[in-house]
C-alpha cells in the first residue's frame, strides 16, 4: 500500500481491528495445504492491517515477515503478534521495500492487492519468491452471493444521497457476474498454474454493528463528517426500519494460488 492509501485505515486502526471479520478457517487451512506451508515456511504478508489473516498464519508456525504502511495499523499488528517470536511487522510500503536477499516460499497479499501498483507489484511479487513458490491474493467481496442481495439493492439509495462519488448506474454483483480468471496474473506469464478457490460466508449484523464496519470501509472514511453521519444514519435507518433490526447477508472470498517455476 502505499502512504496516501493507508492514511485512511490508519486513523481507525484501532476500529478496524475490532470490526473487520477474520478470514474463513477452511480458506486459510486450504491456503496452508495447498501451498505446502510447514512449520517454519517462510511467508511475506503484504498490507498486513491489523493481523486478520496474520494472526492464524502465525498459529500455524510459519516464518512470518508483514509490511505494512499503516504505523498505527503495523503497531496493533504486533501486539496482536507479541507471542509469536517468528513474525514480524515492518512499517514501510511493498514498493519501497528493499527485498531481503532469502526469498520466501509463500507471498500473501489479503483483501490488499488492489492497492499495489499495478506496473511492478506482479513483478516484485515472484521476485520474492523462491523458484517453485506462490504468490498468493485474496480478495474480499462484500454482499455477493448467488443471488441479488436486497440490501444492497435498497441501500443504494444511501450512496445515492450521501455519497457525490457514488455510481448512479451500479448494479450490485452476484457470484456468477464476478470473474474465475485472473487476468493480470496470467497475461505476466511468470506462473506456472493460476488456481482460484471461493468461500461464501453468512453474517448477522444489528445495525449499529454493519455501521461500525461500514466506517472502516475507504469511501465511507473519504467522506467529509456531515456526509459520513448523514450516510450511516440512513443505512441504520433502513436496517432497522425494512429488516427488522437485523441484517444477514453473505461475503464472498477469492483465494488465487499463482505458483511460479520450479
């Protein structure tokens, strides 16, 4: 990440470290099986935040190395680490860190990839990695399940009134609108297979819980404060008054395993 896109999360570290949800048990199992991850493998997390995939990597007995732009989010993410002697947090950006001269055999970017830049981060990626080594990407896609999600329908009309940068023309996703190759990963033509895994998770939210998630989101952090309350009282509006107080709705998690030549 870098230092302008991280400023964001960083000033609701300690929020983010409370409200956003921990990765899938079984995507995180299959992320340690699938790429061969032992006691001691040695792993590079990039855009670590707070530890949500960091902290159960680490459980598992890795190496660990996190980088991560943030201080106030790298400073929670070693707390959360201070058992575990074998990882790390390290406060710079992917792209100003000088790689160290051992690679790694697994690199991981969660729900963080998008905010590399987009011209060296495949490249410096498997330049980290040892010859046979994945680079693994996780992307988190909210409300997206099988079929269209009403919340998101409605609440569109919140962006809609709050948000000037808003997309009158969205259409919220569904599983099958959401893409099963990854484009930039095979166009590098640096990977020997690309293989994707999909993970559907159902949560319940009272109203004040989805908000507090919601303020951890980038575009409702951008917005200026009169804005912000004016959106979240809506959307808490809408979750108490058109679904009864409580919302249940289904995210979805993308696991690319790239791996590179043996």
């Amino acid at each position: 990440m870098s230092p302008r896109k991280s400023a964001p999360f960083d000033g609701v570290a300690e929020l983010y470290d409370q409200a956003r949800p921990r990765y899938p048990a079984q995507l995180v199992a299959d992320l340690v099986r699938l790429t061969g991850l032992t006691v001691g493998g040695r792993v590079l997390e990039i855009g670590c935040g707070t530890g949500q995939l960091t902290l159960p990597l680490a459980e598992h007995g890795v190496s660990l190395v996190a980088v991560e732009a943030g201080e106030r989010l790298a400073a929670i993410a070693s707390r959360n680490l201070a058992r575990f002697p074998n990882a790390r947090v390290i406060v710079s950006t992917f792209e100003d860190w000088e790689l160290p001269d051992e690679p790694f055999d697994v690199v991981l970017a969660a729900t963080a990839f998008h905010w590399l830049d987009e011209k060296s981060r495949v490249k410096k990626c498997v330049q980290a990695l040892r010859p046979g080594g994945t680079l693994a990407i996780i992307d988190t896609l909210w409300g997206v399940s099988d079929s269209l999600d009403p919340f998101t329908v409605e609440s569109q009309a919140c962006y809609a009134r709050w948000d000037r940068n808003s997309d009158p023309d969205y259409r919220p996703p569904t599983v099958a609108d959401v893409p099963a190759r990854h484009e930039e990963l095979e166009r590098s033509n640096l990977f020997r297979t690309v293989n994707l895994s999909r993970y559907g998770v159902q949560r319940t939210y009272t109203a004040d819980g989805y908000c507090e998630l919601l303020r951890t989101f980038s575009d409702v952090i951008g917005l200026a404060e009169d804005l912000r309350l004016g959106f979240l009282e809506c959307v808490a509006s809408l979750i108490d008054h058109r679904f009864q107080g409580k919302l249940t709705r289904r995210d979805l998690y993308q696991l690319w395993l790239a791996q590179t030549p043996g």
